[in-house]
C-alpha cells in the first residue's frame, strides 16, 4: 500500500490539475476561431496545453510539405488514402512540432503532466482537423470529407473522449482521426466511427499500461482499505 497509494494520489491530481486547468484558462473564443479557421502555409495555428490554453502560429514551408504529398503520391483509393491520412497527420505533428516545442507530447492526458507543453485529446482532435484541412485545400484528400469533431465517454474514466472525424465521400461512412493514443509522431489511429465511439483504445497504446497500473493502484487501495476497516472492526 505504502509505494501504491503516492502513484494513486498523483492520479487523482493529474486529473485535478488538467480541470483546473482547462477551466481557468482555456478561452472558447480561442477555441472556436482556430477550429474554424481556415489554414494556411504561412498561417498554421497549432494548440497545446489542454483545451488549446496554449496556442502558437507557426509556418510550413515547401520542403516540409513535400515529405506530405510524398506520403499520398501512391493513393488510389479511400483505403489507402486513409492510411495516407494517418501518416501525415503523424508527420506534421513532429514538423510542427519541432517548431512550436511540442515534441515531447506522449500519448494520453492524466500521466503526462510532469512534461513540458502537453496535448490533450482536445487539442489533438483540432489540430488533426486543422493538417486536413490544409491537405484537403492542397487537393491530398479526394475520397474523404472532414466533419466536425465528435465526443465519447472515456474508455477508463468516463471522462469526455474527442477524436477528429471524416467520412468516405462515395460510401458515407464515418471514420475517427484519433491522434491522442499514441506520441508526438505516431500515424493518428483511423477506424469506424462506431467503433471508436463504442470505446475502443488500440492495444499497444501506451495509455493501456498507465490504465492498467491506475486499475491494480486503485484494487490494491481498496483491499488495503477493507483490510483495515475489518481489522479495526475485529478489535
């Protein structure tokens, strides 16, 4: 119990912390103009910090964008395309990030608040939505259209999940962008809407392991606490 419960406790004000955060500082004004904005290579605004409390703009330049529409020069169909979508999202994540700091970004919300200019799922479904809007302007995206960002409840907590979303133009199916699963870098996750919208979190996600570890500290509290109170009781 003794070395469980400090992680436990750090849990609980990560979450307080984020709330704090997001409620204190984040701007809806802010929010709903760079989400409506529209992007531009010398004119990308890219948030952080949770709920876009951070926001910076930055610039793409012609190499940068190269590497993108090298990553779409063998699509031929919405699948592939998909998978192109995945990847480039990933890429300019580093590219912006590189510029902005946010490199270090890891995967998730509550376990990383010990690092520097963090994104939460907020922050990455506006920002997924933004680079698509910029491939779409570029003429990358032919099989897909962009939708407004839809919310879950978390697969762990309940908390409020958001994921940027698209859907096939001649099928109409809906997919997730969810870039929030995995680190600065990482190809955003792509799947059915329904899926994603019934809970689902890839496997090899690095936020199952800190669900995992937040799952055995809160069993092995609880059992220290039955333990104590039975013991109290016997007395």
């Amino acid at each position: 119990m003794h070395t469980l419960l400090p992680k436990w406790l750090g849990l609980i004000a990560g979450v307080a912390t984020l709330m704090f955060s997001l409620t204190s500082k984040a701007d809806m004004g802010d929010i709903s103009r760079i989400y409506h904005s529209k992007p531009a290579f010398n004119h990308i605004e890219i948030c952080y910090g949770g709920g876009c409390v951070e926001h910076q703009v930055s610039t793409i330049n012609a190499d940068d964008w190269q590497i993108i529409v090298q990553v779409f020069k063998a699509v031929n169909n919405a699948q592939q395309e998909r998978a192109a979508i995945a990847q480039a999202i990933g890429l300019l994540e580093f590219i912006m990030g590189k510029k902005i700091g946010t490199t270090t970004d890891r995967a998730g919300t509550f376990d990383s608040r010990h690092y520097k200019n963090q994104l939460d799922c907020n922050d990455e479904a506006i920002n997924s939505t933004t680079y698509m809007r910029l491939m779409q302007q570029e003429g990358l995206m032919q099989f897909h259209a962009i939708e407004d960002m839809r919310t879950r409840d978390f697969f762990f907590t309940a908390w409020p999940h958001s994921t940027a979303v698209i859907h096939e133009v001649e099928s109409g199916e809906r997919f997730a962008v969810d870039s929030w699963f995995y680190d600065n870098g990482f190809p955003a996750t792509i799947i059915p809407f329904a899926l994603w919208k019934s809970g689902y979190v890839p496997q090899d996600s690095p936020i199952v392991k800190s669900s995992a570890i937040a799952h055995v500290v809160t069993d092995e509290v609880h059992t220290d606490a039955t333990f104590a109170h039975e013991s109290e009781t016997s007395h």
